[in-house]
C-alpha cells in the first residue's frame, strides 16, 4: 500500500513539474529593429602591404660594455633591507616527510631575500 501511494505521489511530482516547465505562459518578446536607421558604410578590411626592412644586423663594436639590468624589487632587498622581516607565510599542503622538507627547501633563496619565514604543514 506505501508503495502504491509512493508511485502515485512521485507521478503527481513528475506531471507537475512537465507542466510548470511547458507552461502556457506568454511568449519572451523579441525587441523591434529600428528600420529606418541609415545603413552602416562600407570599409576596406584588406592590411596595407608590409614595407620592405633592413634585417641585417649592424655590425658589432670591438669593445662592449655589459648593459647593467634594472633592479627589481626583490633585488633591493638582497643588500640587507628586508621589509618584511619577522613575518611569517604558513603553507598548507598534503606533502608529507620528505616531500615536504624538499619542498621547504626550495624556498631558502626567497626567505634569505626577503626576510620572510615559510612554514609548510603536510599531512
């Protein structure tokens, strides 16, 4: 008898929601395009053509300084000025043993930058 009404019950559930989804509701309108508004002008799409370029490379200088690289901020930081001093970055992950001591590891060049110490919590 459970069953029967169980049946029944999931039936009514199943109709009505085919119902509330194919409703007879009013159609969405579809916004009217303006007729009369002028037509846009034609363009020309094609890419000028590529001027022919020098690619010869000059030739080189018998005497050559090194070109000195910006300093980035991280560089700064390696002379002993250590902003973030004494702070503390904690990472969570599921390395565990020496998987996390490998991984602890990689971050002795960043930690020694930056004054920032990085403790990983494995499983």
């Amino acid at each position: 008898m459970l069953q029967k009404r169980f049946a029944t019950l999931a039936i009514l559930v199943i109709m009505s929601m085919l119902l509330a989804s194919c409703g007879g509701g009013t159609a969405t309108p579809v916004p009217a395009t303006a007729t009369n508004a002028p037509a846009a002008a034609a363009t020309d799409t094609t890419a000028p053509e590529a001027q022919a370029t020098d690619t010869t490379a000059p030739e080189a200088a018998t005497a050559t300084t090194p070109a000195k690289a910006e300093e980035t901020a991280t560089q700064g930081t390696a002379g002993g000025d250590k902003p973030f001093a004494g702070k503390t970055v904690t990472i969570f992950g599921v390395a565990a043993d020496e998987q996390a001591r490998l991984f602890q590891n990689e971050f002795t060049a960043f930690q020694e930058r930056t004054g920032i110490k990085v403790v990983y919590e494995g499983n």
